[in-house]
C-alpha cells in the first residue's frame, strides 16, 4: 500500500514511519521543512514539503504521489507543558484537529485514496460512569468553558473523519504517549517536574490514566491501517490507573523523591482547572477491541514495566 503520513518527523511519526516500512509499504512523509525532508528520507521513506494550512500545497503533493491511504498524526504539543496553561497551549492543536483534518480528508479524497486514519485521544471520554471505557462510550461534550475547546476539537476530528463519505475512516484514540520525545521521557517536562516535586498527587489522585509506549502505539496504528472503516480503536496499555497509583511508580523510575499531596483547592490554584480534572475526573481507556480486532498487543502491557524499561 502507498501511505501518505502527515506528521512524519513527529514524536509518533519517529516510530511510526519505520514500522510502515518494515511491513512493505511504500511511504511517504510530509513535513513543512526541507530539514525534515531529509529526516525522512534518512529512514528510507519519500519526503514532500507541503503545510496542512495551505490547501493548494497539500493537494497538489497528495496529487501527485496518489497514496492509498492518509495517515494523520500532525499535533502542536509543546514540549515544556505549564499546567498553569494547559488550556491555552493546544490552541494550535485544536486547530490542527479541526481545519487541518477537514483540508487533509479533501486532499486525500480528491487524490483517490481509499483509507484515512487519524491521531485521536483515549482521554476524552465523558468523566460520568465507569472509569473504564470502551470505544462504546461517548466522548465528553459540554466540558467547562475554559478547556471545553480541547474537547471540542477531539469530537470535530472524529465527526469529520468516520462521517466521511468517499473515503475508509479509522480512528485511532491512543492513551498517554511516554517513550523518547514525550513529556513522560526522561528528559520530558513532566519528568522535570516530578523531580522538582511540583507534580503532586491532587485530590486524592482518583483520575485515571491510561499509557501507551509509542513503539506499541506505532505498531497498533500499522495493524489499523488494515481494517476496513469507519472504525475505532483505543490503543493503550492493559492497565489503566489513577493517579494516586501510576505517579509514585513514575517517579521511582526517575530517582525521584516521592511526590507531595495536595487538596483540590490547591491544586486548581496552582494548576488550573484542566489540571485539576486530568488528577481527579478523567478516565481510562479499555485496549479489547483492538488486541481483539488487530491481532496486536503491547510489547509494554503496563506501564509499570514501562516506565522501567523504556521511558527514554
């Protein structure tokens, strides 16, 4: 198959592309810059410079290579997080979610591809019920206005991509990304937090995460690239877990201190409100569809084993 990847040099892209190749497809990867051409072309892979902003641009690339599927992964995650400004730094994602996806579906279909898969979250399902949730359940619609926008582009990018008409969708909802280039690497913003002890268990630590290795969110993505749309998948680990749990583990496997408890009061004074609902609201993800329907499983079932071995 000849895939076209969007976000090809990205934290994923870095893994993904590899993967692609090893299972013989022909790939090429997009990037706004000549420098990540030749990163793309250093993995084996052919490079076009196109922005996803500029619609001429990109249908003229998607043109002229006529890929049978797409592959979206373009995301604007800061590398330094401030939770004081959760809200405020996924603008550019949102939008990425948003018109980026609507220029990429148009591109892809006026070019003849039959498939399109794109980077969703597995974190945002509605904080009502079980703390688990399957691909069944819905996602969190009327979220508080100050963070509201994060849902918001999450539901629009689904929409967009299983309701489209010409063209196979899949989505894929991965879980928290940690490996190389993460905020969960060791060298990562949320690492430097926790060993400054300035990531505290708030709350009572009752949100629940769930954690996918990129090589293990890679390799599902190659398995989904096979299944017939529209579909979705979430691709975590086998062990969704709160907070109260996960980060004290995390920071053993950074040699950090134990992390402070904090009451929720000052966790959303210090943090924001976004902050305070990833600690104490959110939910987790299940992984059976996907280990069922993909014939995948994680090499790292729990971050547990993880975070000891790979964080990177």
């Amino acid at each position: 198959m000849k895939v076209f990847v969007a976000g090809a040099t990205g934290a994923i892209g870095r893994f993904l592309m590899p993967q692609l190749l090893a299972a013989g497809h022909a790939v090429i990867g997009m990037t706004r810059s000549e420098q990540g051409a030749r990163a793309i072309r250093s993995m084996g892979a052919e490079a076009v410079v196109a922005d996803v902003f500029d619609p001429a641009a990109l249908n003229a690339a998607m043109a002229r290579v006529l890929p049978d599927a797409v592959i979206h992964q373009l995301t604007a995650i800061p590398k330094v997080i401030d939770r004081r400004r959760l809200e405020s730094q996924f603008g550019e994602t949102n939008r990425l979610r948003t018109t980026g996806t609507r220029n990429l579906l148009e591109a892809a279909s006026d070019s003849g591809a039959r498939r399109f898969l794109a980077q969703s979250v597995s974190f945002a399902y509605a904080p009502i019920g079980a703390a688990v949730k399957t691909e069944e359940d819905l996602l969190y619609a009327g979220a508080p206005p100050k963070y509201r926008p994060l849902f918001d582009a999450v539901a629009s990018l689904e929409r967009q991509v299983l309701g489209a008409e010409a063209i196979e969708g899949v989505v894929v909802r991965y879980g928290f990304f940690y490996g190389p280039g993460t905020a969960y690497a060791s060298d990562g913003s949320v690492a430097n937090l926790v060993r400054k002890r300035r990531f505290p268990v708030v709350g009572g630590g009752r949100g629940v995460y769930s954690f996918i290795h990129l090589a293990d969110a890679a390799a599902a993505t190659v398995a989904a690239l096979g299944r017939e749309g529209p579909n979705v998948y979430n691709v975590v680990d086998d062990e969704p877990a709160e907070v109260r749990w996960w980060l004290p583990i995390y920071a053993d496997a950074l040699g950090a201190k134990k992390p402070f408890s904090a009451p929720a009061w000052l966790g959303r004074l210090a943090a924001g409100e976004y902050a305070l609902y990833l600690m104490t609201e959110q939910r987790g993800a299940s992984n059976v569809k996907a280990k069922a329907e993909l014939g995948w499983a994680p090499r790292y079932p729990s971050w547990r084993q993880g975070f000891r071995e790979a964080l990177g």
